[in-house]
C-alpha cells in the first residue's frame, strides 16, 4: 500500500494530480472499491470530459467523492437515516442518494440533471489524502471505458483509458474490488439501487427494511436504467428547422433559426462537450411556462453528442 506521507514519489504524484483536477484534468484514483475516473464536479466542462472518455451513449449520474462528512453536508440534504448510515460506514463503500441542496455547487451534469446526488466518503487513504488536498468534490464512475469491466488495478486503467486519462494514482490492487453498495434515501422508503461492499442485512440491521428498486414496469432497475429523469414541463422539440410561435430556441452552433422569446446556445463554436456542459443549465432555463416549447437545433450523433441526443430524446416524449 502506498502511503502518500512516507513516500516522496507518492506525494509528488498527489500534488500533480491537484494540480490537473484544478485545471479541470482527468485523474484515476484508487478506492477501496475500484479505480475511479474523476474530476472536479463543479466544473461542468471536467465532468463532461469523463462521459467523452468512457464513451457512454448515455449520461449516467456520476458518484460524489468527498473526504468527510462535513463534506458531504455541504451538498446535500441529510435525513437521520442518512445521518446513521454515514456515521456507521463512511469512510466506507456506500452510496447514498439524497436531494441537492439549493447552493450545492456540483454541476448538474454530474448527476444527470437530476435533483439527487450519490455521495460517498471512500475508505482508501490515497483517496482520502487525495479527496482532501484538492478540497472539491470528485465525481468519478469506475475508470473504464463503457461496456467493459470496472478496473481493480492501475494497469487495468491504463489499459482501458491510457489514452486519455492525464493522471492514473497507483496504490495497487483494490481492497474490495466490488463497486459500493447504493441506497437511495431521498424518499422515506430506502431503496437498494446496487448491492455491492456493504451487505443489505448489515444495512437494514442500521435502519429497518430497504426496498429493492423496481421502476415502473416493476421490473428491477439496473444501474445507469434510471426511470426517473428531469423532463421539461413544456414540449422539447428536436433536430428543428425552423421555429414555432411562441417557442424557445436552444441553439447549437453559429447558425440561429431568427428571433425566439428565450434563447441559449449550447456551443457556438460547435463544441460538443462545450454543449454536454451546458445541457441541463440550459434545459431548465428554458422550461419557463410562459413559453410554448423549445425548439432544439440538430446535434451530430458523434462522441458526445450520442449522449446529448439519448438525454433529448427522452425529454421530447
Ligand atoms: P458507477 O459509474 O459504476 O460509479 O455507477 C454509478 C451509479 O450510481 C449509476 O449507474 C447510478 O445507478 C447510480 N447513481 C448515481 N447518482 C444517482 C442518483 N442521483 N440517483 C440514483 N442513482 C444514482
Ligand atoms: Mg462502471
């Protein structure tokens, strides 16, 4: 195990790696769980990086890695079973969904939009030296490319993203090398959303009994499935030519479809990340009820912009 205080070459590493998430740079991290793919999650434009590097067509929300507790009420609401479960398994490998605070400063692409937040204080002592000296909450998935497994080792990492992670911290193999345990408690009924280091038994010996997801088709919910997504209460239109009366303009590009009561680009220059930063800011913006709709302009089908397209998509039905 590497240890980050006694090792000369293991804290140069660390300083590299707060230096590359402070500008806004990608970093693999070991946890006890998995190596993680992070980034500083109030940087929309980081976050957006780690959903091009993975390859996903689709924007998952992303855990929240902070160092402690008092981290972690900065972000979210807590009720007093978060507050039990956090104090008897943090440092540790649960999850815990709860409601965004109002002033919480993690971008909203890193939970996809939605009004909850997974957040975790890991066990690791590199994560947690590394959580700590960079003093922002890292939103990290398993540091792997989409559809292959999650990595349990550096060199896993470095086969899988090599290419386009800044920074892989080394501390060997992963203690558990199974993904966290993740509880959703924003709602009075806990419900298990993945089994993983943590035993449900041992939870519900904490807390009472813990439903098993199921989403609307009764039908258990796989990670990343999530029926529950922010949708705009007015009609979202897609791939428009032209506007309608009354509809907001979501523009992307330099091109523009003429005069709209309410318009946002989301890359002028084209950009696709740029555009994957901006989405849900952008989204909400426009979903005033004084307006008919939003129009959206096409957005190629490439990198990210599969996932931009799959999250309008589900927000147009
Ligand atoms: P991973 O990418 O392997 O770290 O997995 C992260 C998983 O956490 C996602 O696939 C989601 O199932 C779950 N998750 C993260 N944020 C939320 C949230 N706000 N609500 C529900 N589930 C979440
Ligand atoms: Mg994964």
């Amino acid at each position: 195990m590497v240890d980050p205080n006694g090792d000369p070459l293991a804290s140069a590493q660390l300083e590299k790696a707060v230096e590359a998430i402070r500008a806004g740079k990608l970093v693999a991290f070991p946890t006890e769980t998995v190596y993680g793919l992070g980034a500083d999650a109030t940087n929309a434009d980081a976050v957006a990086s780690i959903f091009a590097a993975k390859g996903r067509p689709a924007f998952n929300p992303l855990i929240i890695h902070v160092a402690s507790m008092e981290k972690a009420v900065q972000l979210v609401e807590f009720n007093d079973h978060a507050k039990l479960l956090a104090e008897t398994n943090w440092p540790g490998p649960l999850t815990i969904v709860l409601p965004r605070k109002d002033d919480c400063p993690v971008a909203l692409l890193a939970g996809a939009g939605l009004e909850t937040l997974a957040i975790r204080v890991p066990e690791n002592s590199y994560a947690r030296k590394f959580l700590s000296r960079v003093d922002v909450p890292i939103a990290a998935p398993s540091a792997n490319k989409s559809g292959s497994v999650s990595p349990t080792t550096a060199d896993h990492v470095r086969e899988s993203l090599g290419d386009v992670v800044d920074l892989i911290l080394d501390d060997g193999p992963c203690q558990i090398g199974l993904e966290s345990t993740i509880i959703d408690l924003t709602d009075d009924v806990p419900v298990l959303l993945r089994s993983g280091g943590v035993t449900i038994e041992m939870l519900e010996r904490q807390i009472g009994s813990i439903q098993a997801a199921v989403d609307d088709n009764s039908a258990p919910k796989a990670p990343g499935m999530l029926s529950r997504h922010y949708a705009t209460s007015i009609p979202l239109r897609m791939n428009a030519t032209e506007l309608e009366e009354g509809e907001a303009l979501l523009a992307f590009g330099g091109r523009t479809l003429g005069p709209a009561p309410a318009v946002c680009n989301l890359s002028r220059a084209g950009d696709l990340n740029e555009a994957a930063a901006n989405l849900f800011d952008m989204m909400r913006k426009l979903d005033r009820p004084d307006l008919k709709g939003i129009a959206v302009m096409e957005i190629p089908k490439t990198g990210l912009g599969r996932a931009i397209n799959d999250r309008l998509r589900r927000a147009s039905r």
